[in-house]
C-alpha cells in the first residue's frame, strides 16, 4: 500500500486523500481525471500520485 496523507487543499479548504506512488514530485503537470474528483498524475510514465478531493462528498456519492 502506497504511503497516503490526509491533507486540506484549496479555497476554501477541503478533505483530501493524497496517495505517493513514487518518491519526488511528478514531472506531469496534467492531471487526469478518472471521475468527479479523482485526479492522477504520472512520472516517467508511471502512476506517481492520486488524489481523491472533497472527500467527504465523493464517499457519498459512492454510498
């Protein structure tokens, strides 16, 4: 399991779920979206971030 981080990110602040698949920042500016919410970014070509905005919100839509 990659390490994951609850953070608060935007503005206003909301509950975000930040999980590190590769150590150092993305070198991908673009995010891709995989629903409302889920974003990915890559390094090198491999998956190195997910997050997952508004948690709260999108484990209700899931529900």
């Amino acid at each position: 399991m990659p390490p994951m981080h609850a953070i608060m990110h935007g503005d206003p602040p909301i509950p975000t779920l930040l999980l590190n698949f590769k150590e150092g920042p993305p070198d991908n500016h673009t995010a891709y979206v995989v629903a409302p919410n889920v974003f990915l970014l890559f390094h090198q070509g491999k998956l190195a971030q997910l997050y997952v905005t508004d948690v709260y919100n999108s484990m209700e839509e899931v529900s």
